[in-house]
C-alpha cells in the first residue's frame, strides 16, 4: 500500500518533471523519434525487398536450353533425370512455339515478332526446360548437373543475383544501424542534457529531501518516470509516423513504379511497436540513471 | 540514548574538526551546544545525522551505530530526527502547508494522515493562516516555524538545530526557544547549537562547551562562559 501510495506520488512528480522543462523534454523526443524512423523505415524497406525477392520466381529459376537435335524421347528422358535430382524442383517443358509466344507477351508491342509466328521453320528459339528451386543453396551444383546432361547446350539463371540483393540490402542494414548508433548516442546525450538540467535546477531540493530521510530510490524515480514518458511518447509517436509512411509513402511508391508487392503494415506492427518501445525506454532509463547517478554518490 | 566515545572527526583536507570527544545525551535531554566559530559544533550535528563519519571512536544514537552505518540506512536514520539549521532550508517552490507534509510524504504516509497532521504542526507554530505562502513571501522567523513543523511532522525522536535563531531578531529568538522547550516537555531530545548567550542563560539547561574540538566543560544548569 505505502509502495503503491508512493508510486503514485513519484509519477505524478515525474510528469510534472517533463512539463517543467519542456523545450529539452521536446528536443529529446525529437531525436529519440527521428532514431526510430530510420531504423524502422530501413527495417521495414529492407524487408520488403527481402519479401519480393522471395516472391519473384524469375530469380529461382534455371532455363536450360535442348540440343534441337534431341528427340521427344529424349526429352522425356531428361525432364524424368533432372525432376529425380531432388524433392524440391519442379521442371516444366517450353517448346519453342510456347517460347515465342511469351516473348511476345514480354515484349508486347516494342518488336514485331508475326514474322517468326507466322512461319514455324523461321523461330530462332531453342526448345527448354524451366526447372524452379525453391531455395538458393545448392542451385549452383543443379545447374551444373544439368549443364553436363547430354543434349543440354546451355543453361541460364539468376542465381548469383539473389545474393547481390542480399548483399545490397545487408549493407543497407548496416547503413542503418550505424545511424541508429550515432542517432542514439545523440538521444541519450540530449536526454541525459535535458534530466541533468532538472537534477541541477533542482539540487537544493534534492539536498533537503535527503535532510528528511527520503531514500534514493524515493529520489531517483521521477526523474527515471521522466526518462520513461519521454521515451515511450516518443515510441508511440514514431510508431503513428510509421505507420503513416509505411502505409501511404512507401506502399505508394512501390505499387507506382511495380517495383513488386509489399506486405500489409499490420504484419509487422509488433515487431516495430516493440522494437520502437525498446528503443525509448533503454535511452530513457540509461540517460536519467547516468544523470542522477552522480548526485547521489555524493 | 546518543553517546561518543573518543569521537574524532578529520575532514579530508588534515582539519581536525573534532578531538577525542566524549559525551552521553539521554532520551529526553536538552542541550545547548556552544564555543567559538570555527570549535567544531556543526561538524558534531553533522556526524549525528550522518552526513559526515566520525573518523576514530564510536557514535551511537539509538540502535543506529554510525561509525558503521551503511550508506542505505542513513534516510532511515534522519527519520528519527527532526533537523533545523540557520538558513531553514525550505522547498522554495512549495508552499508551507507541501513543505511540511513532505516529510510525510517522503516516509509513504497515508494521505488521511497527511491532512490530519499537517494542520496541527500549522497550529503549533501558528502558520495556520499562511499555510498557502510560499518561504519566500514569509519573514525569516516564520520561516524557521515553518522548518519547525516540519522537523516535527513525523514525530521523531530527536531535535537537532543548528544556531536556528542566526537569521530572526531577538524577539523571535526568544520564541523559537520557547517553542524547542516546549518540544522538549513533550520528551523529545532537543540539541540546539547557539551563539546567544542570554538565552543559553535564561534557560538553565545543560551547556556543552567546545573549543578547538574537544568538550571543555559540560555544566547542568548552565550558563555559557564561552560563546561567540
Ligand atoms: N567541509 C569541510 N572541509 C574541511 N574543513 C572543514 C569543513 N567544514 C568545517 N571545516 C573545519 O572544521 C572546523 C570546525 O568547523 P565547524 O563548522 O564544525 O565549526 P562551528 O563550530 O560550527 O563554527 P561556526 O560557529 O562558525 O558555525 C573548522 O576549522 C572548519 O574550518
Ligand atoms: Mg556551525
């Protein structure tokens, strides 16, 4: 009961710590939201690349080219050894008319392909097979077996580009958590700033609370409330800025240049809450524990 | 029951503030604390309320042993003790009636408590029309009655006030003394560290003298050979 009474007491003493001194109280929020919007913009950009590029089947995708000599029976052969080469791999058979006719779709208007259409002797495409994968690793010895088949003149893939867009976007990940380093670092010291002032405006008081027997603790909690007001209103805050950027600029522009799909912000939204929540608070208790700490070892 | 024995106190810069002091209060005593500027009074209400160690012998108040004391337990030591200094040492930014409930507030008190307590201390050093000031709009001795009540609120044990009569005239002096006597009758210790040698008279009560850091007399019914 005496804890709870207190605890409401320090609260109450703790908000009126952030109103006292609002203009730090504001700067640090500031910073503290902008820490989080670039960490969860890169986050969530780097995901929705992530999420496209295991969606674009185009990229698990090895074409292998027949030998124009092959016979049917050949080719039944061969669709039979590469679909036994493992569980997950699926192989499709593309003759050259088939071909055709999705460059057609491909291209649409850009080349005038009727000619080749029209005369089936004049198709330069070779007859193929599509073999999807489901996962990268091991798709570099899948296309060499089929390479060595007989019969196979060729094959082509993109298998080396899943691993430069992971690449690219471990890199951007890396942009941003050097950013939400410095950005932190930053929010801790105008944080940290913003409570010092309040411990120094307030030292003399401190002094005599110390005179009546409060405890450090009795001490030390409003200005750790304070820390934590400021740094969950900054949470909920940048979570509704996110929310806002995620759902109407970033979804915007990805559907307007068909840059491919992205995944509703609701999939997410813990992740970024909490995350966001966990930034706030670890800034805020840090910055007001350092703070206070040194008038009390006084 | 407060005792020293072989006191001593060295501040960090070599000042030897107290020498070998040895000295039994009982429950219920009152005391008046005098010497020159500069013999050591203060350091010894400091050592009393922990804010400074004695650095040889031992100091007991109550169950407390302050030459072992941990940092922890000091709020739990000022809880029973009401302290006043000359510069009364209020919280500017609150009103008399909030400087005085803080004491309670600072122990977990019930609000129910609060509002009962905190009118009588008013009443006791007649502030009860002023509870809605703050010190800055009061007079230097209504103040002290103001650090007076506070130093009361939550029923301690002890007084401690060091020269709480600097910064009033005479006349108030006077009645802040009556006002320490009278805590007195209610059979609270009261220490009070002074310079006004008519009223360490008046009184007759025991009179500790220190000079240069060590007791040089300790008189019952005393009056004061050596102040100021
Ligand atoms: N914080 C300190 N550091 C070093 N020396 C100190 C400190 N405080 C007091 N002293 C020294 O200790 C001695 C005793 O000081 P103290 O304040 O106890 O005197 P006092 O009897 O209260 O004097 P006054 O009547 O002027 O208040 C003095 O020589 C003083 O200079
Ligand atoms: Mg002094």
């Amino acid at each position: 009961m005496k804890f709870v009474r207190n605890f409401f007491y320090l609260l109450g003493q703790g908000i009126v710590g952030v109103f006292r001194n609002s203009v730090m109280s504001t700067a640090s929020i500031l910073v503290l939201v902008c820490c989080m919007l670039i960490v969860g913009t890169f986050g969530l950009v780097v995901k929705a690349i992530n999420d496209n590029l295991q969606r674009v089947d185009t990229l698990n995708v090895i074409v292998a080219y027949i030998n124009p000599a092959a016979t049917d029976e050949d080719i039944q052969k061969m669709k039979k050894d590469i679909e036994s080469y493992s569980t997950d791999i699926t192989v499709e058979y593309v003759d050259k008319k088939t071909g055709l006719e999705r460059l057609k779709e491909e291209m649409g208007s850009e080349i005038d392909l009727e000619m080749y259409l029209r005369d089936e002797r004049l198709n330069p495409l070779p007859d193929t097979f599509e073999i999807n994968f489901s996962s990268a690793e091991g798709a570099e010895a899948l296309n060499n077996y089929i390479n060595n088949l007989d019969n196979i003149t060729d094959t082509r893939h993109k298998i080396g580009l899943v691993e430069k867009v992971n690449t690219a976007s471990k890199g951007l990940m890396a942009i941003a958590v050097i950013l939400m380093g410095v950005l932190l670092l930053v929010a801790l010291f105008v944080i940290m700033n913003t409570i010092k002032l309040g411990v120094f405006a307030r030292r003399d008081e401190i002094a005599v609370m110390r005179y009546v027997g409060a405890t450090n603790t009795f001490i030390i909690t409003p200005f750790l409330i304070e820390g934590i007001i400021i740094g969950t209103f900054s949470a909920c805050l940048a979570y509704g800025i996110q929310y806002y950027l995620y759902t109407q600029v970033i979804s915007d522009i990805v559907r307007s240049y068909g840059i491919g799909t992205i995944a509703p912000f609701g999939e997410t939204a813990f992740v970024v809450g909490a995350g966001f929540l966990g930034i706030g608070l670890f800034a805020g208790i840090i910055a007001s524990g350092i703070s206070i700490k040194r008038y009390l070892s006084e | 029951m407060i005792t020293f024995q072989n006191v001593s106190m060295v501040y960090p810069n070599g000042t030897a503030a107290l020498r070998n002091v040895n000295l039994q209060i009982n429950d219920g005593e009152f005391v008046f604390i005098v010497g020159k500027s500069g013999a050591g009074k203060t350091t010894l209400t400091k050592l009393l309320m922990g804010e400074e160690r004695v650095t040889g012998g031992q100091l007991h108040t109550g169950k407390f042993k302050l030459e072992k004391l941990s940092k922890r337990k000091i709020p739990y030591l000022r809880r029973t003790m009401g302290v006043v200094f000359q510069d009364f040492r209020l919280f500017s930014n609150k009103t008399v009636y909030e400087n005085i409930a803080f004491a309670l507030r600072v122990i977990g008190e019930k609000p129910s408590v609060i509002r009962k307590r905190v009118p009588v201390f008013l009443n006791l050093v007649e502030l009860t029309d002023k509870a809605d000031r703050f010190p800055d709009e009061l007079s230097g001795g209504e103040q002290q009655r103001v650090a007076f009540a506070r130093a009361l609120v939550n029923n301690p044990k002890m007084i401690i006030a060091d020269e709480p009569t600097g910064n009033v005239d005479p006349e108030m002096s006077k009645e802040l003394m009556d006002l320490l006597m009278r805590v007195n009758k209610l059979g609270k210790t009261v220490i009070v560290v002074t310079h006004e040698k008519d009223l360490v008279d008046i009184f007759k009560k025991r009179v500790v003298t220190i000079r240069d850091g060590e007791i040089v007399s300790d008189r019952a019914g005393g009056y004061a050979d050596e102040i100021c």
